[in-house]
C-alpha cells in the first residue's frame, strides 16, 4: 500500500507542474516574439491581451481532481506507515 500511494501522490503533482510548464514556456515564446498569447485560441495572437486567466481557473475540475488524487496518496502513504509501525513495535 506505501508503493502504491507514493504512486498516486506524486503522479498527479507531477503532471499538473509539467502541464503548467508546458503553457508557461509556451506563453514566453509568443512574448519573446513581440506577440501575445491567447488562452482560449491557445495560441499567439498579434492583438494585446490583458487579460490573464490562471491554469486552475480554465481547468478546475481537472486540477481539483488532481489534487484529489494527491491527498489520497498520501493518506494511503500515511495509513500504510502507521501499520508499518504497529507491526514493528510489537
């Protein structure tokens, strides 16, 4: 159970920060190019954008359930140590 919530705990951080990288890199490409960048074409627009909407607020079931998914790693890590200790104890 400790290998599998370690599993379930880091794969989801690890997707969400890749994906936020990802756009991130992708939005200073098109400001290194004097362009802007539009979140909802998802590409480089010559018109000036103002408006910066953040990953979670375009995403929110997605991340929320990411976040889902962390937590309960890590309950299932915490579970798993807790049991571990018991047995070592006795």
């Amino acid at each position: 159970m400790m290998r599998w919530g370690s599993i379930i705990f880091s794969l989801p951080v690890i997707l969400l920060l890749s994906l936020y990288g990802w756009e991130l890199s992708t939005v200073n490409e098109c400001i290194d190019q004097g362009l802007s960048y539009s979140f909802e074409l998802e590409r480089c627009v010559d018109e000036k954008q103002n408006v910066r909407s953040p990953y979670y607020a375009r995403h929110t079931v997605f991340v929320n359930s990411m976040l889902f998914l962390a937590i309960l790693g890590s309950m299932m890590m915490t579970v798993s140590m807790i049991k571990r200790g018991m047995v070592r104890n006795q």
